[in-house]
C-alpha cells in the first residue's frame, strides 16, 4: 500500500469508527441510565433531575406548558439504543416575558480543567448530538460558565427524522473555571422562552449574563402545542473544534460515572418485588436497629438520603419475625457512605441480633448528591 493510500485509509476510520475513549465530557449521553425513573408527568411545573441521570429541567417565569419526560426505546437510529423524549401534554400559548425551560447538563469544575478557559491557551469546544422532532422547529443550545456567568449559545435545527448536530464553540479567555465539586460548566438546551430571554441579539461569542442575549427569538418552544415532541441522544461534548463519532461507553461504565451523583440501593429497573431487602441491620435494642451504606464509589458530596413512602413501608426483619418501621435517619452520612437508623416502636427486637431492611417494591432508597 502507498503513504497515500494509507493516509486515505487512516482518514476513513477516523470519519466512520469510534476513535480511542475519554474524549466524551458528558456522562449519559446516550441516555442509557434511568436510577430515579423511566417517565415522569407534569415536567414543567419544577425543577429537578426528574427521569435520565444527569439531565436536569430548569424551569422559569411559571409556564402553564407541561411535559412528559420519558427513557424512549430506539428503533431508527444505529448504534443507539434510547433517547430523552419530551412530549407536551399540555401546551402555552400565551407565553408570559419571563417565562424559560431548558434541559441542563451541569458539569463539576473537576472535569472541565481541560478547557484551559480563562487563559491565553483557551481551547474550542465541539458539542454534537442526534436529535428529531415532531415537526421542523428550531431551538437553542449554549454553554455557561457558573463563576462568571459567561455564556455563549447558538441555535440548531430540527426535522421528524435524527439528524446529528454539531457546534463548535470558540474558546473563551475570559473567567477561569475554578478547579472544584461544584457546578461550573453548563451545557443547555433552550425549549422555551419569553420575551426576557429573546429581546436581544443571540450571544454567538462569549459573553457577560444578561437574559436578552441568551436564547434566538427565532426558536420554537415546546409548549406550542400537544403534538409536541423532542427527541435528543448521542449528546458529545469535546475538547477541540471538530466532532468525532459518538465515544459510547458500556453500561456498566455509565453507570459507575453517574452513580458520583445519585445511588440508588434499590432501582426501579432491577430489585425483585418479592425479596427487596435493601441493607443489613444490627439491632441496638428493643426498638432501634442500626445499618451501615457503603457508596459503589464516592460521591461527589454528602448526599441527600431520599426514602420515598412513609416508614411504614419499610419493616425490619429479625429472624422469623416482620417488625413494620415507625421512623427512619440518616446517621453519619459522607460521600463514602454510613449510616441509617430505623425505629420500630412496638420494640420486640433483640440486642446484637442481625436482621435486614425490607422495602416495599413500589418505594425506593436513593442517596443524591447531584449538582
């Protein structure tokens, strides 16, 4: 083979295979991970990380819009699996000045040191996904830098079929983006805004916060009407101004990466309903029992213990006997794990026995740190 052929042939897998892993920022991209939930009513009405780990709705201004937000199975698209889907199920069309909502992916300082943003040696960029919708619409996607509040924003296309998309943004010498656990980089996806946020020219180059140059007064909103809907997958983010095939990672991968923010001990897509004992117990006395949680990996903080349902629905099980719970604590928490408490009020239980904590399978255990 000739330099030239060979030249040919490395230019063609760098256009048509995945090239070697870590270039991706985003994690879930592919929105392979659902901890909290596969579907979720009534999206609009609060923020929240509400179904695909690490995307966030960001709500504003008190749009009467509402969604569905749902893990949808894939069929027309190779290589993916699932996608975000968005459908409104109830739309706004008297769209107040102050009303907003965008989809966020929120990155830690941590993890955007690569960007040498705020100094000479800024870097580019490039931002690509996979999206389609119910009809030709066109909306806005940005980034936003959280010490400063700098931003940059540009606006993208859709049609009923998944087309990729793929924006570079320039790097910005402007605000050094502090090497920490907090969120920092932000990139957002505008699907709705009043006149506050479309009054002014869009920001294509980076610049200060201020609402009139964050989103085009060209976009479409996603309150428009009950027939809408918004598909969005293969979302990339990396360093450099050209895109490259989507860097898909497994499962088990994606999963370790998100549970940094949110752990669930007992996810709705895996505990069995007929033996959902979610940890261990030592019994401290006749009405208290103590556990220790231990984090498949360190959290990005202490997080917050969520156990949905009342303590009802949770029941300590000591030999051949079923206490029901009357309360429950976390005790000790860190990013690495700790404790929990559990009361049993109609006492009974052994000092120093062993017992495990019974969760009824419509409820769930979850710990969140996310951003």
């Amino acid at each position: 083979m000739t330099k030239a052929a060979e030249l040919a042939k490395m230019g063609e897998v760098l256009t048509n295979s995945q090239i070697g892993g870590r270039r991706n920022m985003i994690i879930n991209g592919a929105m392979q991970v659902a901890q909290r939930a596969t579907s979720s009513t009534g999206v609009g009405s609060a923020d929240g990380y509400f179904t695909l780990d690490r995307w966030y709705c960001d709500t504003n201004g008190n749009s009467a819009g509402r969604l569905t937000m749902t893990q949808t199975a894939i069929t027309d698209l190779p290589g993916f699996q699932n996608c975000l889907k968005f459908a409104c199920t109830t739309a706004d069309t008297s769209i107040a000045a102050a009303e907003r909502f965008r989809l966020e992916y929120k990155m830690e300082g941590f993890d955007a040191q690569g960007l040498a943003k705020g100094t000479s040696d800024a870097k580019p960029v490039t931002v690509s996904f996979y999206v389609k919708g119910h009809d030709s619409a066109t909306y806005t996607v940005g980034l936003y830098e959280g010490t400063t509040g700098r931003k940059i924003a540009a606006t993208f296309p859709v049609t009923t079929s998944w087309v990729r998309q793929t924006v570079t943004f320039p790097g910005d010498t402007t605000g050094v983006i502090p090497n920490n656990n907090t969120a920092q980089l932000m990139l957002r996806f505008y699907l709705h805004a009043g006149s506050n946020y479309t009054s002014g020219t869009l920001g294509t180059s980076w610049n200060d916060d201020g609402n009139t140059v964050q989103i085009s007064s060209d976009g479409n909103s996603i309150f428009e009407s009950t027939s809408a809907e918004f598909f969005l997958t293969g979302v990339q983010m990396e360093i450099g101004s050209q895109a490259t095939p989507f860097e898909h990672r497994s499962y088990g991968e994606e999963l370790a990466l998100c549970q940094r923010y949110c752990f669930d001990i007992n996810p709705s897509t895996g505990a069995s309903p007929n033996t959902p004992y979610i940890m261990p117990v030592a019994i401290y006395n006749d009405t208290l029992a103590i556990s220790q949680v231990n984090f498949p990996c360190e959290m990005r903080t202490t997080p917050t213990t969520t156990l949905t349902g009342a303590a009802a629905d949770f029941s300590i099980v000591e030999g051949n006997q079923t206490r029901v719970c009357t309360g429950f604590a976390a005790n000790g928490m860190s990013s690495v794990g700790g404790g929990m408490t559990w009361t049993v009020n109609a006492g009974g239980m052994t000092t120093a026995n062993a017992g495990n904590v019974f969760i009824e399978s419509n409820k769930r255990a979850f710990f969140d740190a996310e951003l």
